[in-house]
C-alpha cells in the first residue's frame, strides 16, 4: 500500500457529501395546500358544470371525482416524500441543495460564482412562516433555491451570504 499523496488528500477534503439540513417541517404542509390547490383548479370547474348542465352530468362528474381522488392521494403521499428528499447546505465554500425523488437533481454553487441572494416568499409560504433561499450564480443553469426554510433561517443566511460573497476575492462572471 501506498502513502495517500498531496492530490489524495485534496481529492477526499473535496468528496461530495449530501448536503446535512433537511427542510422545515412545515414545508410539508405547504406543499399539501399547493397539491391540493392544483388539484382543485381542475375538480372545481368540472364539477360546478357537471351539477349545472344535467345532459353532460355524469361526463363532467366522472372525471371530476377522478380527479379529485388522484388529488388527495398526492396530497398526501407526495408532500411526504418530497420532505425526504429535500436537502440543503450552506458551507464557507459553497451552498448546496438536493432535491427530487425520482429525478434527482444535486446543485453545487461555488461562493465565488454567487451573484445575488434573495428570500422569496409566496402567500402560502407566509401563512406556514416559510421562505425559499434563491442564490442566483453565474451558471446558464439558473439559480439554486433551498425551499421550505424557515423565514428566519432564510433571512440571516441571505445576510450571512451577502458578506461571504462579498469576501470571497474571486469574480462571480
């Protein structure tokens, strides 16, 4: 057996991990009520025809009812399962995120390629007192969002953020 090298070592401090903080538990309610909102855009209308127009009752009912039970189904299920997979880290060298079950999706953003760091909050992610973490790099694949966070916890890292990009001497271009 050989002594690890100087590039051996490099190579293991640089060993990709998953990230280590799993979103707010109140992300799962969140996405419950965006599941159950799309769901409910299409039940909705069908429903209110069917009960308004007798001769195509039972056409628009059907899929109506269809609709609405492959809707509670993911309304349930699916929240869940996004909570598993959901993760997220903010290191003094990168911020990192994983997402998706089926397709999984691993992003990396180098503090040096940071350009802007935002908190956005919809009026469903205020009402669970959650934000999405958005750091926008310079990168043609767009920006990297942690979602599901903490109103808190979003703020103060947009704010950590903006002074460590701010001391990192690279250039974000």
């Amino acid at each position: 057996m050989t002594a690890p090298t100087s590039d051996d070592s490099a190579r293991t401090a640089l060993t990709l991990r998953p990230p280590r903080h799993a979103v707010d538990r109140r992300a799962v309610g969140w996405w419950t009520w965006q599941v159950v909102l799309w769901f409910a855009a299409g039940v909705v209308p069908l429903a209110v025809l069917g009960l308004l127009v007798p001769p195509a009752r039972t056409w628009l009912l059907l899929p109506a009812a269809a609709l609405a039970v492959v809707g509670a189904v993911a309304a349930v299920a699916l929240p869940r399962l996004w909570f598993r997979h959901h993760r997220w880290e903010v290191t003094d060298e990168a911020v990192y995120t994983r997402t998706g079950w089926f397709f999984q999706e691993w992003r990396v953003a180098p503090l040096s390629r940071i350009q802007t760091v935002d908190t956005v909050r919809g009026p469903l992610e205020q009402r669970f007192g959650l934000a999405t973490l958005t750091v926008t790099t310079a990168s043609a694949r767009g920006a990297v969002k942690a979602t599901g966070l903490d109103a808190a916890t979003a703020a103060a890292l947009a704010a950590d953020l903006t002074l460590a990009t701010q001391a990192t001497p690279e250039d974000a271009t």
